[in-house]
C-alpha cells in the first residue's frame, strides 16, 4: 500500500472494506462527548477551496480529540433557506419580481422548487467533502428545511416571545428593494459610493428671508423631512449675505460653506444651539401629501451632531434613519416613509409616486433650484450600506416589523462571553465584543417565502389585536407535510372574539435558522437525548466574516432559549486568495479548485498544505508552495522506507547511545509542543512543529548520525538500540500525521507499522502522549550547538576548498557549553569528520567561522596520509554511485579493478571500501567488468571497472 504509486486510492479501498470511516464515528460512544457544530453552507454546487479549507481543519481537530479518547459528535449541516435560494429559483422559473411568485406561480410551487434547489446538490457535496478524507457522519446531515428542525425554531421564538423578547413596532430597518425584503444589522455591508450632497435653505417660520441651512448625502429623504437636529452646546450664528437673506448655521462651519459659494457675508448674532430648540420652520417639500399636518421644528441632540462637515443643523426624517427615528420618537416628530419596499415612491409623495427613490434624487434636486431652496450641491465619496446578495443600495424605511429585544439581554450575552467563551485568537474575541457592544435589537421577520414561518397567528377584526404565537406541532394542533408556508398559511385559530386568527406572512430572518442548530440539528426539543448529553457545543470553526453573522445568532438564540451561549470554543479562519492575493473568481480566470489539487498532487497534499498555515491570515494560494509540499512529502516517505530497510520492532534497550537519547527526547519535546498547539486549536503549529522535525532532526540530522550503525555489515552492539529507536520514533511520528496525511498515515501503518493485536486503523489509534522526564533540555540545546558548530565548520571547509567528506587533521571549538565539553567527543568527531576535537578558544594557523554560540577553528593542512583518505573517499563515492546507476542491490558484491596514476595510494583500498560498498575483489592495474566509468582526483584521472 505504501510503496504504490496509487497510495491513497488503495487505502480508500481498505477504508470502505472495512467499513472504517463508519466505525470511527462510533469510537468511544461509552467516553466523555465532545460536541462539534458544522456551521452549515449553502448546498448551493461544488465545493471550492474556501469551504475545502474550512472542513479539513474542523477535521483534523476531530480526529485529533477522537485519537484522545473522546466521543466526537461529527455531523456535517447544510442552510437551506434564504434568499439566495430564492434567487435562483426565481431566475430559473423567469420570474421578475416579487409579486409574480404569488400571482403566476403561486407559494406552493416556488417553495416545492426552492426544496428542489436547496437539496440537489447535498450528495455531491457530501462525496467531495468526504474525497478529502474529511470524516463526518455523511449519511444522516442536519438540514435547516426538515421538519424537525422548524420545529425547533418555533419553540425558541415561543420561548423568546414567552420572556417579553419579542414585540412588534414601527421601526426603520435596511430594506433591499431588489430583494424585496427588510435585511438585518449583520447582512449589511459598507461600501464607498460617490453621491451628490445637497446644501438646503430651510424658511423659517414668521420670517421673510431667515432660513435653516441643512445638507444630506440622501435627497430622496428630503420629502420625508420633519425636523432639524442642533447640538445644545455648539456655537451657532446668524449670518447675513449681500442678497439680504439671513442663514442660521454651526460658527466652525460658516467660513466652509461661504468658500464654496464664494459668498460674502456678516455675522448678526452668535448663540448656543439651545436657543434653536423648538424653532419651526417650512419642510422644502411642504406641498406634498405626506406633509400636510407636519410641524417641523428644531429639536436638540448631543450624540448625533458633529462639525466635521455640514452645517452642524441634521436634517432629521425619522422615517428613514435609526438616529432620526429614536430622536423623531423622542420629540415627537411625524414619522414619514412614503416608500414601497421596491423602493418605489407612494401616492403620499405626489409627482414623485412610482419613482425609484435613487433616481429622484436629480429632479428633488432641481425642485430645490427652482425653488431657491439650493445653496450648493457637491460631489462627495462616503459609505453607504449594501445589500450582501445582490449588493443594491438600502434604504432605511420606517415600517411595522417583528423584533427580537436583543437590547434586554445584550449584557448578560457580553458577559457570559467573558467568562465562558474561549477564542484562540484574542483579535478575534475583541472583535466579537466590539460587536456585541454595538448590537441592536434584532428585525427578525422577513417578508419572503422560503423560510421558518414566524409561528404567530393574529386576529384578523380591526379592534381586535389577540395573538396566538405557536411553539410546536402539538400547539399546532395539525401534523401537517412540512411546516413551511404553503402547509401551514391555511391554517386558522378561533378568537376569544368571536374572530378567525390567521399567521402573518413573514418568515424568520435565516440567521435564525443557524441560529438554533446547537439543539434543532440534534432533535430538542422534540427529544431529549442526544442533546442533554452534547451540550454545550464544545466547538465551533468558521470564516472571520461569520462574527457578525453565525456567532452572533447562535449567542443571541442560546441566551433567547437557554440563558448562555451555546458554544466553549470558538476558531475563525480567514480567505482563500488567488496566486499574487488577489480574489479567486471567474472573470479574472484564476480560480483553483481542489479537484485540481488533488488531480496533480493528491488529497494529503493539500490537506497539508492548507493545515500548515496560520488560519487566521488569508491563504494565498500558490502552486509552487505545492512543489514545497511535495518535497517534503518525498522526504517522508524516503525517511519511511529507510526505516523499512534499516529500523527493527524490538523494545528500547536500556543501554542507548546519546543520539538515541536525544531523538527520544526531541521526540517527547514535540508530542508535547502537538499538544499543546492542537489544545489551543493553533493546529498549525503542530504541523508546523511535525515538519521540522522530519525534515530537520530525523532525516538530515539523526539519520545521518545512525546510518553506519544501521549498515548491514555492522556489528556494534548498539546497533540494535538504533534500529529499535528509529522504529519508535517513527511509528510515533506516523501517528502525530494522522490528523493531517490521513491517507498516508494509514498506509504506512498497515504495511510497516502495525503489529499482531493492534488497532484496525492508525485513526482508531490513541494519540502519543509524551514522558516528562525523557525531555533532556541540556541535551537539545547541547545537540543545537553541536549542529551550530557543524555549520561553521561546514563554511570554514568552503572557504579552504575541502569537501565534507574529505577527513582533517584537527577542529578546535570555542564553547561556553561544559555539558557538550563532557559528552561529544564521539559525535563531533564524526559529523565533523576530524581525527582531532580540541575544545580552544584560539587555535593558530587555522581557518576560522563563527556561529551565535561561539566558534570553530579548522586545521586546514594536509599530509600523504590524509590525501589518500581524500583519495579512497572519492573513489568510494564514485563506486557507490556507478553501483545504483548500474541496478544493483545493497546486498550485491562486485569485483572491482582500479586503474590510476596514483596507484600507489590506492594499495589496500578494498580494506576501507569493502564494508560500505560491498567488494567481493579487488585489483589495481588492468580494468576488468563491463561497467567502466572514471573521475577526476585533484587533477588525477582515476578509471574503474566492475
């Protein structure tokens, strides 16, 4: 299995013949549960790299708490509600708008459509998802449209309504007139925009020439006017122009306005804003209907009012701003919003009905002109709320709507935050509270189709305001298909009245149907079990974009229902960006899938690939950081089949050499330093951690220090110790990879690793666990050194032109470590290729290179003998290499003849070369074999043959 080039495809197989990945999620049902909630996706198509990221690392900690002994609760969830479904639905069946999906189409059909949508593509998602060795209970999802789950719903809005949380008001809320529907607080996105402000003269009341000067980013609200905001403690001042007329504005903001207008003018009086209040004036658009009967006024607010730009006099419209509502409301302003949620003009705006608010803005404008109402116009950049679907502009919009009173509960979810919730990443536990800081009571209702119906029934007589709010399918009183609107809109109550009570139409804003997955995904409160036993959700791991979104509705239901937040432990991860961090999309044609991916590479690739980065930075994609992977992974896989050749499955020996000692405890070092990480839930680290190790301390350092022990010739008693120690220390290392090389981790297990009585599969093995007192910390940092001083003694022999393998008389080290001085020798001499170690602090006549410890000083003379080691040593190389090039076998012998000009240093060669290069005779002079090769010693030509 490990050998093959078809590695992963053959583990599948082992995998689905024996039922494997089933059977891991039963593992441990007798333990402690370890509660994990798949944030679910829209089954929208295939997966891309973003959600492939996304589910690999929510697996790897899986796998890593069912290794520990956990009872891991893994069920993937799927979104089904919404708009974007709607959307598409609607594209697909032609529909242009809203009022064709009752009138041509009817709810029925567009939901049994939307149901289509929402549920055709879970299987394919599910078989890529789980391509990627991603382990969940793929059979049996949770999905946001069953009826359970609705079930679920309506009881925490029971619950919410039945605590006083929930109440109906006239509110102004975000509206998307293209999506026809109110959006909430955490759908709405900020973009910069460039508009058209407008300067405006407001006619004071009783007055000829004496006007408010105002100025608005939104025209369009202008209609709606029914107020001005002054600050009670700014200075204000009467000015008058060369035209006679005289303007009311904040003093700080005179000499702005005028330089625009290129205006002269004298100030008649300065007072504070105080003195304004109640000042009544003519609204610009008095002569539409929506005005009769408004009186305008001027009322005071410290907090909305600033003298960075403007006037420092807010046009107020209470119909069209959360500010201007709460101030309207509280100085009694008339509330006008005379809008459709198409965001069209009503008959209450005169000419202007049936008008595209947006595009009104130029003719209020010229009204304004022609009315002399205009002082300026000017083109400004600012931030304005989108529509995260369609991205349409919003528009605010006072109108009756159902809320959750997010506000009565905001502290108890603040603190609760503090205390019971950890987030790995402090950034992104500030960044939660800065939002719930900051968080409104919640627009829950929506006015669309396919969702949770909001279970409230009303009484339909005009004097009756009865309400009846259903929290099951017994209060119901009618088990019906489904629980979505066409099965349960015709459903009707008796009123105490006398009156029939019918449900209101809206449907739940969709976050709320995430919302309740920590128990509508596990059957609450249909069922008590397995819920009472999972919770609170242990963890979580989603996209930073989900604080506002995901985490906030999930705290905000389980505070609604259960008085706490539902999760412990909270991850958030990033973007995937294209090559160069650009955006991956389809216009720019740089959009990597990972079906190609694992096409050119292979599913461990990239799961290592995106588990070995920091997941709160954007992952940029980058091919040649796959050729990284790749390297490494060859590095592994030559480090496995060393061991394969070399290790033997024998107990440690109690008398070990002092590398062995040292891998053993760099290996506890870093079972520890795993740990650590992947409790933290800095995973990456861990893989980061398990890399190094590979690369650095098995394959270029401790291999290199074991090898000739490993020979096959070699009969040192400590052979054995470095045969058992290399085995351990991999099977151990292999078991640290199964979180991640989840296809190569088991291969090699089966093949090499597995013995009689063990665990079916490396994944049902438990995780290493490290032994304290086997780390030797003056050992690692003494073997650090040692690799320090072996790196400047590599650049001292650059700088002498003498190669690694070529023997030197003496190496002098300059060193503090009295440890590395008494326990060394043995080592240094060998990776350092000396005859002589003397620890110095000066050494004269030699070469000398500096490391951060201290020093070294090379020997760098040469006499007959040592070249005639340097001599054999080439030879050898070169044999070695014309062995293999030929095919032959480690265990093979050769009978070698030698030819050279310096046959004379070449006498008794076989005695050195025969051990490691497997000579069966040996001859100078003439060249005999049919394998002929030469190279070139110290400008010497020396021929082989064998």
């Amino acid at each position: 299995m490990f050998e093959k080039e078809n590695l992963e495809e053959e583990v599948r197989k082992f995998w689905d013949k024996n039922k494997t990945d089933k059977k891991a999620l039963s593992l441990n049902n007798e333990a402690k549960p370890y509660y994990f909630l798949d944030g679910p996706p829209y089954a929208t198509g295939h997966i891309h790299m973003g959600t492939a990221w996304n589910k690999i690392l929510k697996d790897f900690y899986l796998r890593y708490n069912r290794m520990l002994g956990k009872n891991v609760w893994a069920r993937p969830g799927y979104d089904c509600h919404g708009l974007p479904t709607e959307l598409k639905v609607e594209k697909k069946l032609g529909i242009r708008d809203k009022k064709e999906i009752e009138s041509r189409v009817g709810i029925a059909k567009f939901n049994e459509e939307c149901y289509k949508f929402s549920t055709e593509f879970i299987g394919t998602m599910n078989e890529e998802f789980e391509n990627l060795g991603v382990w969940m209970d793929w059979d049996n999802p949770y999905r946001t449209l069953d009826k359970g789950y609705i079930e679920a719903g309506w009881f925490t809005f029971k619950t919410a309504y039945d605590k006083g949380l929930v109440y109906k008001d006239k509110y102004t809320v975000h509206v998307c007139s293209s999506c026809e529907t109110v959006v909430s607080n955490n759908e709405v996105e900020y973009q910069k925009v460039s508009d058209e402000s407008v300067y405006v003269k407001l006619k004071v009341k009783g007055t000829d020439n004496e006007y408010l000067i105002i100025w608005t980013t939104t025209p369009w609200t202008l209609p709606s006017n029914a107020g001005v905001i002054a600050h009670p403690d700014f200075d204000y001042v009467k000015v008058e122009l060369n035209n006679g007329e005289k303007w009311i504005l904040a003093k700080d903001l005179v000499e702005n306005l005028m330089g625009k207008i290129e205006a002269s003018y004298k100030t008649l009086e300065e007072f504070k804003g105080k003195k304004l209040k109640d000042l009544e004036y003519e609204t610009p658009f008095s002569d539409l209907p929506l005005q009769e009967g408004v009186n305008a006024k001027v009322v005071l607010n410290e907090e909305y009012v600033n003298l960075e730009q403007g006037t420092g006099l807010v046009h107020c419209a209470p119909g069209h701003g959360t500010e201007d509502f709460l101030v309207g409301k509280e100085n009694k302003l008339s509330t006008l919003c005379p809008l459709t949620m198409t965001g069209e003009y009503t008959e209450e705006a005169g000419k202007y009905a049936g008008k595209y608010v947006k595009d009104a803005d130029s003719e209020l404008t010229e009204e304004l002109r022609e009315k002399s109402l205009l002082v300026t116009t000017e083109k400004i950049k600012h931030d304005y709320p989108m529509c995260w679907r369609c991205k349409t502009p919003l528009l605010f919009m006072a109108m009756p709507q159902w809320f959750i009173k997010v506000s009565a509960i905001r502290k108890k979810i603040i603190a609760d935050n503090k205390k019971n919730v950890n987030w790995p990443y402090d950034w992104a536990g500030k960044r939660f509270e800065d939002w719930l800081q900051n968080m409104g009571d919640w627009p829950i209702s929506r006015q669309r189709y396919w969702g949770i119906p909001v279970p409230i029934w009303e009484c339909q007589k005009e004097d009756c305001d009865e309400v009846k709010v259903i929290g099951s399918i017994k209060e119901l009183g009618k088990d019906t298909e489904n629980l979505h609107r066409q099965f349960v809109d015709p459903i009707e109550f008796d009123c105490k009245c006398g009156g029939r009570m019918k449900r209101i139409e809206d449907i739940l804003d969709v976050w709320f149907d995430s919302g309740i997955a920590p128990w509508g995904s596990v059957g609450y409160p249909q069922k008590e079990e397995p819920f009472k036993t999972l919770w609170p959700v242990d963890f979580i791991l989603e996209g930073s974009d989900q604080t506002r979104g995901w985490f906030n509705s999930l705290a905000v239901c389980g505070m609604l229902t259960f008085d706490r937040i539902p999760y412990i432990n909270v991850v958030q991860h990033a973007l995937v960006l294209a090559e160069g961090g650009l955006k991956m999309s389809k216009s720019l044609g740089n959009i990597v899938s990972p079906d190609e991916v694992v096409e050119k590479y292979g599913r461990d690739h990239i799961r290592h690939y995106l588990l070995y980065y920091d997941p709160a930075e954007d992952f940029v994609f980058s091919w040649e950081k796959m050729n990284d992977v790749k390297r490494f992974f060859n590095t592994w896989k030559n480090t496995v089949k060393f061991q394969e050749l070399y290790g033997s499955k024998k107990e440690l020996p109690s008398k070990i050499a002092l590398e062995d000692k040292w891998v053993l405890s760099k290996l506890n070092s870093l079972i520890e330093k795993v740990r650590e990480s992947n409790e933290k839930y800095y995973g990456f680290k861990s893989v980061q951690a398990i890399q190094e190790f590979i690369v650095n301390d098995l394959s270029r350092w401790y291999i290199k220090l074991i090898r000739e022990r490993l020979w096959p010739t070699y009969t040192g008693e400590d052979k054995e110790a470095a045969q058992a120690t290399l085995y351990h220390v991999l099977d151990s290392v292999n078991t640290l990879m199964a979180p991640v090389l989840v296809h190569m981790s088991e291969a090699a297990y089966q093949d090499i690793f597995k013995g009689d009585g063990d665990e079916e599969s490396v994944h049902f093995r438990e995780f290493p666990d490290f032994n304290k007192k086997g780390i030797d910390k003056k050992l690692e940092e003494a073997m650090t050194e040692v690799r320090m001083i072996t790196e400047a003694s590599a650049s001292a022999r650059q700088e002498s032109g003498i190669k690694l393998r070529w023997p030197v008389k003496k190496i002098s080290i300059s060193t503090k470590n009295d440890y590395l001085k008494k326990n060394f020798d043995k080592i240094l001499m060998f990776v350092l290729n000396a005859k002589e170690i003397k620890f110095a602090d000066s050494a004269k006549g030699s070469v000398k290179a500096e490391h951060v410890k201290g020093a070294i000083f090379l020997d760098s003379s040469v006499d007959d003998s040592l070249e005639k080691e340097w001599l054999i040593k080439e030879l050898g190389k070169h044999v070695q290499g014309q062995r293999k090039k030929a095919g032959f076998n480690i265990e093979d012998k050769i009978n070698l003849s030698v030819d050279s000009d310096i046959n004379s240093q070449l006498e008794n060669a076989d005695e050195l070369l025969s051990e490691k290069i497997g000579i069966g005779t040996y001859s100078l002079g003439k060249l005999t074999g049919k394998n002929k090769s030469e190279f070139e010693f110290r400008g010497k030509k020396v021929r082989i043959a064998f």
